[in-house]
C-alpha cells in the first residue's frame, strides 16, 4: 500500500466508521439483481440498473469467455496468432446536433475509442442507420457528411451498414449502430487482471462537459454556459501512451456514468479500492459551476473524448507527458491511485481532509446524452 493511502487509512476512519466500511464492503461485494419487470431508463445509464439487465438478461443468455470480462470490446485470437478486438455501440443522443458536434461524430468516435480502450488499433467501421418516417434528407446528409470527417481524421473507414426506416412515431428521427474492428498489436494486454495496489490513476483531460454540452443543448434549463461536448477520437493519444508506459494496465472511456462508473466496475473488478483526489480532479469552472446549480456530481457526467489510464507508478510521469503531448491532452492529470483497502470501493478525498465513498450510479440524471 502507499504512503498516501496508508496515511488514508491509519489516521482518518475511527473504528466505527471502520465498521461502517466493512459493511459497505459486504455490501458492494455483490453484484446487482434485476427486480423490475419492466425497463426504465436507468436501465440505459450506466449504472447499478444497467449492471444487472445485463447480468441477468445478456449475460445470462449468451455467457462465454470473452463476453464475461464485459470489457469495451472483445479480443479474439485468429489461428495465425494475429489479435482482433471488435466493439459495437448504439447512438440514441437527443438532440442530434449539440455544441462541438453531432450524433454522427458520435457514432463514429464512439466506437473507435472503445476499440483503444480494448488495446487495438481501430481500422474498419460498420453503420447501421434507423430513420423514422418523414426525417428530412438534408439533415440525414448533414450527420452522414459529420460521420465522414470523423472516421476519415480516426484513420478508419466504413466498409458497410444497412438502413431500415420505420413509420412516424416507431422512432425519434434517427438512431444510429456502429461495430468497429481494430488490430491489436503483439504483446499488448490490458486487463483489470493486472492492476495492482501502488498503481496511479491518470484522466485524458477535462470530466463533464459532453454530458452538459446535451443537457444545455435541450432548452430545457434556463442556464447559459458555453460548453462544447469533448466529442473527439482518443485513438492517437491511447498510442503516444503505450509508447511511453509499455506496461499500462488498463483503459477505459468514462463515457455513461462518468468517472464514477467506471472506477467502480475497476474497483469490482479488481477487488481493490480506487482512491481519487477531489482537488486534482480537472473540470471546466462552466461545467462545474453547472453542475452545481443541477445537483449533479462531475463524477457522474458523461465523457465522449477521454479516458482513464492504470499505470505502473514507476511509468506514471512519463504516461502523463505522453498524454499532454497531444493537443487534446492538456489537461491531463494523476488523479488518484489504486489501493489494498477498502475493498472494491471507490474513495474519494477532499480538499478539507475528509473523504466520501462513491458508489455506482442510481438512475438516469442524464438520459439519451450518447
């Protein structure tokens, strides 16, 4: 265990507020049950009611080895020994267009950095497009053209893809599916398997602002920021870090449910705690500022152009350089470490010297935000 986190742990719980760790522990050791008959959109989020549909529905149905990791993507093997890693993901965003970009940037990065986070490098794209009845032509070219651009500046492109269109009212103008295939290249491996207690946490860039760049985008609430959705490929940066820190441990793309989430599916997954430094956490004073005024935690907030990073804390400081090399990376920062204890749980520590555990996310603050 670290200095930080020992320090942490000998001189700020009592012993009652031990117990009340152990407890929580206990708690969080088990996975969520599905208990509702029918779906509701926290079922969509991200979150603790995600996390049991699929166990309970997908999971259930379809279980085998490489779907169990319930990773961003899947990594298979073919008999030359060569590793693909295939993602698939589907793009309900309301509205279509939103500051800094569109459900067709959407699509395409979307996919493409579930693809990094799995280690491969994205290469080829498929598009399914579901239109409902009357969508307008112009703007059906418009997001196809905002697809183009952005797979064309990812590196990949969309090889095929089918259309269905269903009649007025089956649909909300346009979904979008997109299934992406990338190469991984030799001796790359990253798995929650290897993250390991003294491991430093690293943030791209900035938390929140796709999430509410569509919240404002809506109307709906009389607050005015000028906030842009982060909207962008992290493929180019995810290379610049393996180049620096070889032995990274893991990736993922905090997208729904934010930072929040996917410490916790980390910290489930490894059986160890994800300590987080609150001060050292990088969110836009716009963002943060309308965040506060909705009631809404920046952890929760979704991200649709950057990733968590694990690395071995001897490589940390070169990872993090490698990061801020690219012009999306400025903003990068070691935001916390991994630790032995509190088991699976996610802590984070404030500015003032308390600490607060983090949990999974409990419903949809942010419904249809990707």
């Amino acid at each position: 265990m670290n200095q930080h986190v020992s320090e942490y742990l000998s001189t700020g719980p009592s012993f009652r507020e031990g117990e009340v760790i152990e407890r929580i522990e206990s708690f969080r050791s088990r996975r969520p049950r599905l208990r509702d008959e029918f779906i509701n959109l926290a079922h969509g989020a991200g979150g603790k009611a995600s996390a049991a549909l699929v166990d309970a529905v997908f999971l259930e149905a379809f279980r085998n080895p490489h779907l169990e990791s319930l990773g961003d993507g899947a990594v298979l093997t073919l008999p030359d020994g060569q590793q693909l890693v295939v993602s698939t993901d589907s793009f309900v965003v309301q509205p279509l267009r939103f500051p800094g970009g569109s459900i067709g940037h959407l699509a395409v990065h979307g996919t493409v950095n579930d693809l990094a986070m799995a280690g491969g490098a994205p290469c080829w794209l498929t598009a399914s497009f579901v239109l409902e009845e009357g969508f307008p032509v112009a703007e059906l070219k418009d997001i196809v053209a905002d697809m183009a651009a952005a797979a064309e500046a990812a590196g990949v492109q969309i090889v095929t893809g089918d259309t269905k269109v269903v009649p007025k009212g089956a649909a909300d103008g346009l979904f979008i599916t997109t299934t992406g295939v990338g190469l991984v290249p030799p001796g790359r491996q990253l798995s929650a398997r290897r993250v390991r207690p003294g491991d430093r946490v690293l943030i791209s860039g900035t938390i929140g602002d796709h999430g509410m760049a569509v919240m404002l985008a809506r109307g709906d609430l009389a607050i005015e920021a000028d906030i842009r959705s982060d909207t962008a490929s992290v493929a180019d940066m995810v290379e610049r870090l393996h180049g620096a820190a070889p032995s990274v441990r893991w990736l993922r793309d905090p997208t729904r449910g934010g930072v929040g989430t996917v410490c916790n599916e980390l910290a489930r997954a490894t059986g160890l705690a994800v300590v987080l430094d609150e001060d050292r956490l990088p969110v836009r004073p716009d963002v943060g500022g309308a965040c506060e005024m909705l009631g809404i935690d920046p952890l929760y907030v979704a991200n649709e152009g950057k990733f968590i990073a694990v690395v071995a804390p001897e490589e940390a400081d070169a990872a993090l350089a490698a990061i801020r090399s690219h012009p999306a990376g400025i903003d990068a920062a070691e935001i916390g470490e991994i630790a032995e204890e509190p088991a699976s749980t996610v802590v984070v520590r404030t500015p003032f010297g308390g600490t607060r555990i983090v949990d999974m996310l409990v419903g949809d603050p942010l419904p249809r935000i990707c």
